[in-house]
C-alpha cells in the first residue's frame, strides 16, 4: 500500500485497540476483511481506484510490496481480484488497487463509530 493509507491503518487500529480494549488488533486483520469484501466488479474497482487517485490529485505515491498473513479466503479473493484486473488490462496497479480497497474500508470505519468493548463471560 501507499505510505498514507499505511499511517492511516496504523491510527485507526490504534483507535479500534483503545476502544474496544482488544490489544491485538493487528494489520493483517484488517487486511483480512478488505480482501474478503473486495468487489469483483471492475467498474467498483476502477471506481475505487479514481477515488484513490483523486485524493492525491493524480500523483500517486509510491508504496511497497509487503507480505501479511490472512486467512485462505482472503489469499483467494486477492489473486480473484488480481486476475480481474489482469483481465482489464489493469495489471501492474496491485498496490494502488490494496489501497483503494483500504481506504474505503477506513472511512467505512470512521463512520461507524468507535469500535464497543466486547465483555467476555468469565471462563470459570
């Protein structure tokens, strides 16, 4: 992803751990639900995409590859997605399209509200 999408990922789990008390929330978790829900249409991706570069007036950052551990179901839709967007002559734009896909979730997020505290019933 690109280094602003990374800094705000880091603040809202920041965010997310203060509110919900759960000191485990972790990038990969995160990226875990952003591949799960990433659309399969190429118009939503393209869509995402103009957003993306919208924000940064069509001067997209540079980013880095980086690897995170999600469920199957998440490596899955992630090489779905990959496909597609080879499909769509949208190749070489993976990091572009992961941030997209981030920056959505993020808002989605911020809009929702502070994450509740899930109370546990006691093991014994």
């Amino acid at each position: 992803m690109i280094p602003p999408i990374w800094s705000a990922l880091r603040e809202q789990i920041g965010v997310d751990r203060r509110s919900s008390g759960n000191r485990e929330l972790a990038n990969g978790h995160y990226m875990n639900i952003v591949l799960t829900s990433a659309p399969l249409e190429m118009d939503e991706i393209y869509s995402l995409y103009e957003e993306l570069s919208r924000k940064f007036r069509g001067q997209l950052p540079s980013g880095r590859k980086t690897t995170l551990r999600v469920s199957a179901a998440a490596a899955a839709k992630h090489y779905e997605v990959k496909e597609l967007c080879d499909e769509a002559d949208f190749a070489r734009r993976g990091l572009f399209v992961h941030s997209a896909l981030m920056l959505r979730f993020l808002t989605q997020l911020r809009e929702a509200g502070p994450l509740p505290r899930i109370e546990l019933p006691p093991l014994f």
